[in-house]
C-alpha cells in the first residue's frame, strides 16, 4: 500500500510534491487520514471489489488545521493475469459544495 503514482491535483490536495510520494504510505503522506484510508483500501484489495463514493472529511498538510470534504472512490488494479496489485482512487474535493449546502435557508412552506 505505497504510492507508486500519482497526478498533480492529488499531490497538490496531499499538500506534497508528486515526486515525494513514491514508495511512501499513505500514512507517511497524510497521517490525518490514514485511519480512515487504510480499512478502505485493505477491502479493496482483499476482495478485488471497488469501493465507491465515500465521503471523507479531514485536514492534509497542504492546508494544515484547515477541515476539508472529499468525495472518494477506490477500485482495484488488476495485473495480466487477474489478481489485484493496487488500487486507483478517484477524489473531488467537495469542501464548496457541502458549505453552500449548510448556509443554504430552508424552505417554509405555508
């Protein structure tokens, strides 16, 4: 469970260099976080099934004390022959969206 890739918005969001998470743990990267990752990620890869649309709320480096929202999914990678060999996570920060969604006033119907 080391990163071995990784695209420039999520090391932006992890608050690292994409160069600074190869071979690390998630644990390493966003230690905030890890406790909530790593039961997710360890399904995936013990059952080869995908993990989708998970919302996580939590603080990275990039914005230290700073709470942010993540809308997440995991699914396997699969090597030639079938078995899984990592997992790809799709993440969008949903922080905006879940603020706006507090503040909106609600409705009173008469």
């Amino acid at each position: 469970m080391r990163f071995v890739r990784i695209n420039e918005r999520l090391a932006e969001i992890n608050g690292l260099p994409v160069a600074d998470h190869f071979g690390r743990t998630v644990r390493d990267v966003v230690p905030n976080l890890a406790d909530t990752l790593e039961p997710i990620f360890r399904r995936v890869l013990d059952t080869g099934e995908p993990s989708v649309d998970h919302e996580i709320i939590g603080t990275t480096p990039a914005e230290p004390g700073v709470e942010r929202v993540w809308l997440a999914s995991y699914h396997p990678v699969r090597g030639p022959h079938g078995p899984v060999h990592g997992i790809s996570v799709v993440v969008q920060d949903i922080t905006e969206l879940r603020k706006a969604e507090t503040e909106r006033p609600s409705s009173v119907l008469s």
